[in-house]
C-alpha cells in the first residue's frame, strides 16, 4: 500500500505512520519527492532543444514539475553548479569539456553518464566542394583554395562560416597558429548558420561552415570534416605552446574526434530528486535518435516541441525502457 492512500484514509494513518516508524528504510518516497521544478538548460542549437523537451516528458510523465532555462553554452555550467539550474542533457566534449569538468571538480557538478553516441564538432564542407579545391579534406587546401573560398566579404581570405562565437572561441587562435588566410563569417542562430549551406548546395557554390555529428546533415548532405593536425589525449595542443607544429602558439590542431556526449546533473539533484535521478542515469541517446530529433526541426521544420512529441511516439518504446520502476507507482 503506498504512502499517498494510507493518508488519505484516516482509518489506517495511525497504523501506515506506525509501520514508517518500525521500518524507516523499507518505505518509499512518493514521486515527485518535491513540488519543486527541475530546471532544464536550453541551449541554442537543435538537438538539444528538442531532447530537453523530450526529457522534460519523461519527467512530466514520473510526476515532476519541469522548467526550461535558456543560457548559453559558456555560462551554463556555473548555474547548474549552483543549483540555479538543474540538468544539461548534452555536454559535448569539444566545446564544453573543461568548464563542466571545473564543476565537477569542486563537487558542484555529478557526471551522470555518457550516451551512446560519439561526437565530433569541427569545419566540414559538403561533397561537392571537393570539386572545387580536390586538396580537401586537408587544412593546407584553405590556404592554396583560399580565393575559390573567398567571398566578395573575406577576400582574399577563404570564408569560414560559423556559428555564435561562444561555442569555439578558439577558433581564432587556430587560424593564427597555423597560419591559414581563412576570415570567420559568425552567424548568430543555428538557423542562419545552415540557411547559408542550403543556399550554398542549392547553387553548388563552395563553403566550409562549423558542423557536428551526430546532426541533420548527416542523414541528408553528406560531407566531411576538414583534417587539422590531430590533438592530443591530453589536450596539450590547448595547453602549451610548445606542443604541435606551431611551437608558440596554442591551439594547432582540430578539435578532438570520437568525443563523449554527457549528461550532467547539479550535486544536490539525487538527494533532492531520487527517482528522476534514475530517470536520467538510464537515458542514453544513439547517433540515429539524435540525427533524427535534429532533422523533424531543420529539415521538416516541425516546432521544437513538435519534434519532441513526434520522437516520443516514433521511439514510444525506447523511452518506455528508461522510466525507471519508482516512476510507475
Ligand atoms: C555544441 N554544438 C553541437 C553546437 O557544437
């Protein structure tokens, strides 16, 4: 007999309170343990949008309330640590590695596991720009194909197209340090950063522009990375100069490949929110389920929330498995 009727039934409270008192650790919380909302981080690119909205379901669905704070991917991390905000569906390693780990290491932060998706966050062009500079995928070709990649814009520099500054602000650097004659065009919204490569594809005009897997392009314009000289393990390439082919300079070489996508929760969410803390602990998205997520938004241009309700129904079972037992009382 759970908690909640034995309180509703005057005749048996004295007995329920007294079986609490005799067996303390055998009874259970009932779920949402709190009337407080778990606050989900919103960030500013597709994916992600769409699992916080799918994740906030699943939590609707186990009985909690739910909130979306939107802050960028920099800012982020310091509210979770504090408990202003209270989970960050995905943490790609490339861009957000150190600022998460910072939390982490002063107990602010829990890391609560990796999907099973790998990720890679770097320049790429579609195919058909090998035509043009047949160089690619090679750093070096930006620099000998730098006027057919030059826009009226950035000439005689090739243009590189990216998306709000703060999601790599090491590109710069990069440039310098390996000397590439490559000017950034950044584009303030993920939706302005792919309207130029469908209005590049559209007229098979050349373009490099920031691109992540796993995403919507994947399954529709295929393309490739451009190959920087690879970083390190330890992640020298950012930390000392003296490491890579450029001997002053930090930050020669792409970013890292085969990278994680975290899930990281605020320190006080398992003692505040037990059950929805197995709920998170259990979600884990492949490469297909985000790239489809993605695509309902930037190649269907479904709503953000659209999308979530359409992957739940198309993934009705896959989500079903990771509601965790203490959800379904
Ligand atoms: C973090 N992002 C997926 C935009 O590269």
């Amino acid at each position: 007999m759970s908690h909640n009727q034995t309180t509703a039934r005057p005749g048996l409270h004295l007995a329920g309170l007294l079986l609490c008192l005799l067996f303390p650790l055998s009874t259970k919380a009932a779920v949402p343990e709190t009337e407080d909302p778990i606050v989900i981080v919103e960030n500013n690119w597709t994916s992600q949008k769409v699992i916080s909205r799918i994740v906030q379901r699943l939590l609707n669905r186990a009985g909690y309330r739910t909130s979306l704070l939107k802050i960028d991917t920099q800012s982020q991390f310091e509210a979770i640590g504090t408990g202003e905000a209270h989970l960050q569906m995905e943490i790609w390693q490339a861009s957000m590695h150190s600022s998460f780990q910072e939390q982490i290491a002063a107990g602010r932060m829990i890391d609560a596991g990796s999907h099973s998706a790998t990720t890679r966050e770097d320049w790429w062009y579609p195919d058909y720009v090998e035509e043009i500079c047949p160089e690619l995928p090679d750093y070096r070709a930006l620099n000998i194909c730098a006027e057919k990649l030059a826009t009226a814009e950035t000439t005689p520099n090739a243009q590189y197209v990216s998306g709000p500054s703060e999601w790599h602000p090491e590109d710069l650097e990069r440039i310098k340090s390996l000397g590439l004659n490559v000017t950034i065009v950044n584009k303030d919204s993920i939706e302005s950063l792919f309207e130029s490569l469908k209005y590049a594809a559209a007229r098979k005009e050349p373009i490099v522009i920031f691109n992540w897997t796993p995403n919507w392009t994947g399954a529709i314009f295929p393309g490739k990375f451009i190959e920087f000289p690879p970083r390190d393990k330890e992640n020298r390439c950012t930390l000392d100069p003296a490491w890579g082919i450029n001997p002053q300079m930090t930050n020669d070489c792409g970013s890292i490949t085969g990278s994680y996508l975290k899930k990281g929760l605020w320190a006080g969410f398992p003692n505040k929110f037990p059950c929805a803390n197995e709920l998170i602990m259990a979600i884990s998205f492949s490469k297909q389920m985000i790239e489809t997520a993605a695509a309902f938004v930037d190649a269907e241009d479904l709503s953000h929330d659209d999308a979530a309700e359409t992957w739940l129904s198309m993934y009705k079972e896959v989500a079903q498995n990771w509601m965790p037992s203490c959800s379904r009382q």
